[in-house]
C-alpha cells in the first residue's frame, strides 16, 4: 500500500514537471534545431511522449535510484512512458548494449554515434521513432539490414550528421525522415522506392545539385519537401507531384521557367528566398497558378513584381529591388508585415 502511495507521488512530481517544462521557451528552440526546423507535432492520443529530452529537466540520479524499470546504465527512463528511453547528449560512441526489446521511442540525439550496426537494434521488434540528430553517422557504418527490420518505424531524424548520399534500406512505413544538414551530394537508387507512405522529407543543408529521375520514385504520400540550401542552379526535374509545400530557398537558381512547377497541382506554399532570383529570368506566367496560398520571394533580386494567381494569400517580397509605381521612389524595400 505504501508502495502505491509513493508511485502515485512520484507521477505527480513526474507531470508537474512535464508541464512546467512544455511551457518553458528553451525547448521550443532545441526542438527547432535538433529536428531540422520543422517542429515534432506529438500524437498524445497515440501514447507518444511529448518529452524529446530530459537534459536539465529532472535529477536523472533520484529518478534512477526510484524508478522499478529496467534501465540501461546510459540512459534514462520515465515511468509514464515506458517505452520511451532517453539517451540524449551524453557523448556515447556507441548505441548502448541490451536496449530494452519494449522500446518504441528511442532518443540518441547529441551524441557521438558514428555507426549502427547489425546488433544494435536486433532484439527491438516495435520501434517506433528512432531519433539520432547531432551524431556522426556514416554511410558505410550503417548496416542496411538494421533500418530495413524495422518495420514499424515511422521517424527516422538524422539532421546534422556525416552522410554523403541518403541511407539504403530505409523501412517502408516511414512517414518522416528528416536528413537536414548532411553533406548529401547523392540519394541511393531505389532508396525511396518502397516509401509510399512517407509525408516529410528534409534535406535542406545538403550538396545536392540534380535530382536524376528515379530518385524520388515511390514518393506517393510526399507533402513537404525541404530542400532549401542546396547547391541547385535551377529548379529540380523529377519531383513527386503529391507535395503541397516545397522549399527550395537558399539556392543559386539562374532563372524559372514558364514550366517549372506545371503539374504540381497540390502546390500551396512555394519558398525561393535568397535563391539571386532577377526579373528579367522569371518567366512572367511561372506563379500563376491556382493552387498557391503562399509565396516567398523575399532576399532576391527582383525589379518588378510577378503576376501571381488571384487565390494567393501571402505574398512575400521584402529585400528586392523593387521600383514600385505605387510609391515613386527609385528603390525601396517592400516589407510584409508577416515574418516567416
Ligand atoms: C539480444 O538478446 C540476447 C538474448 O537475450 C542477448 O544475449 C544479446 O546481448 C542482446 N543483444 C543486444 C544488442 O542487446
Ligand atoms: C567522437 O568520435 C570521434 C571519432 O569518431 C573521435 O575522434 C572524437 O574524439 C569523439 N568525441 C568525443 C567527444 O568523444
Ligand atoms: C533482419 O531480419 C531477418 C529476418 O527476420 C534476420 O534474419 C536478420 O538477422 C535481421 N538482421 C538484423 C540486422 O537485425
Ligand atoms: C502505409 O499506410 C497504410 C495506411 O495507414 C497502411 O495500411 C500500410 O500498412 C502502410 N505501409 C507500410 C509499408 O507500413
Ligand atoms: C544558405 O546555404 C549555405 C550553404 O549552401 C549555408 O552556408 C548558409 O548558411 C545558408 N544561408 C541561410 C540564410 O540559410
Ligand atoms: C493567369 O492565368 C489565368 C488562367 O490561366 C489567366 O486567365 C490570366 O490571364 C493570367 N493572369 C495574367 C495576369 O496573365
């Protein structure tokens, strides 16, 4: 009876700090670094933990010293989610040994893991998010075997690593994966093939500079596509036509095409900022299309603005070259009053 009394407590403790640190500023930031800009949204209804690290948030010590789990020495645990195992920022060079076979959450982020190898995940059948942003990983450490038994896994995130081309053997039920801040300068034939359910795909930060026509072949479900800071002269071929958000700012691009987003018919927020964009290589018709709500052309180089489709809602445009006849000055900046 004590026994209960005291679990109860310790949950109580356990939720108030929850709370407390869901409101605090700090993680908001750490979430948009560590998952590559695009913020976690957290399914309560499914049981995911709305916690992404316990760093500074709890004495990891008591809690290990109260907490009946089974543990890995190098990790954390939280009784309110059992299945959730905390390895973040400790500096580990390695994926710990004897991971628990009930962990679906599994948070590795900042660490100094360069390889996963064919045991490391072996006695995990149900994992669910595999989270390893700010490592080291390596594509010829990656034992293609591991990723691919996975099947289960919905979030892959390995933002801020060592990769050079996109990782071979990715499970089929993905549905993120977010490979922000790589060194990509190639993605693996076939690599998206089987990822029919995959809705976000971040690769912004990378080296790529085409995209050949079957490597983003299989991508049915894509909605948002990041691949801003890249190194793309021009709009890329090839791809899927199912996304609704494409970001392709921070590329040197020459010009836009009449052509370059005809067939995108789910088109809704298109960003080119600071992609060196100049009037007289913008083909007139390029942004009028029905489908857009947003644009973002701001931080280019444009004199005159384009005509764009009577359904866009948000125009963005500061930092241009703008001579506008509204206001007869020779150059002025025109500024939204929304920030992005
Ligand atoms: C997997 O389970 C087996 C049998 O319990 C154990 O010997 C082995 O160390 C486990 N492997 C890992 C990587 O945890
Ligand atoms: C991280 O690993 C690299 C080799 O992969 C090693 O050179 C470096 O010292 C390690 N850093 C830390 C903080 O352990
Ligand atoms: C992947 O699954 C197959 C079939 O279940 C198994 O034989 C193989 O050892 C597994 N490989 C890894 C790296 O877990
Ligand atoms: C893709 O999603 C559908 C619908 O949720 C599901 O039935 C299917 O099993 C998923 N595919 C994979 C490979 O997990
Ligand atoms: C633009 O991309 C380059 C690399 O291509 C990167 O170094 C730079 O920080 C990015 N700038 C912005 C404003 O995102
Ligand atoms: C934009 O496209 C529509 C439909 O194709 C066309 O009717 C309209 O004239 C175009 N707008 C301009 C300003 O050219």
């Amino acid at each position: 009876m004590k026994q209960i009394t005291y679990m109860a407590l310790l949950c109580c403790i356990v939720l108030v700090l929850l709370c407390v640190s869901d409101s605090a500023s700090t993680p908001v930031i750490d979430i948009a670094m560590d998952y590559g800009g695009v913020p976690l949204w957290i399914d309560r209804l499914l049981g995911e933990p709305s916690v992404l690290s316990l760093q500074g948030r709890m004495n990891t010590a008591w809690f290990r010293a109260n907490n009946p789990q089974d543990c890995p020495q190098e990790c954390d645990c939280l009784i309110q989610w059992p299945t959730a195992l905390y390895c973040d920022h400790r500096g580990l060079a390695d994926i710990p040994d004897r991971l628990p076979d009930t962990t679906q959450y599994l948070f590795l982020q900042r660490n100094n893991i360069s390889s996963l190898s064919s045991s490391s995940l072996a006695n995990i059948t149900d994992l669910r998010w595999l989270i390893l942003d700010h490592n080291q990983l390596q594509n010829d450490k990656l034992d293609q075997a591991t990723l691919q038994n996975q099947t289960q896994l919905c979030y892959f995130f390995a933002n801020n690593n060592h990769l050079k081309s996109v990782p071979r053997g990715l499970p089929a039920g993905l549905k993120q994966l977010r490979l922000a801040y790589n060194q990509i300068s190639s993605i693996s034939p076939g690599a998206f093939q089987h990822l029919h359910n995959l809705t976000l795909l971040l690769l912004q930060g990378n080296r790529l500079q085409t995209i050949t026509e079957g490597d983003l072949k299989g991508l049915f479900s894509l909605n948002l596509l990041d691949l801003s800071g890249n190194w793309f002269s021009s709009v890329p071929k090839n791809l899927p036509i199912s996304v609704q958000q494409l970001y392709l700012s921070n590329n040197t691009l020459s010009g836009l095409d009449e052509d370059s987003f005809v067939g995108f018919l789910n088109l809704k927020y298109l960003r080119l900022s600071r992609c060196g964009l100049q009037s007289r290589s913008v083909h007139p018709q390029v942004f009028n299309f029905s489908s857009l709500v947003e644009l973002d052309l701001s931080y280019n180089k444009l004199i005159t603005i384009p005509t764009v489709s009577t359904t866009l809602q948000y125009l963005y445009l500061e930092a241009n070259e703008i001579r506008g006849e509204v206001h007869k000055e020779t150059r002025h900046e025109m500024r939204s009053p929304f920030a992005l």
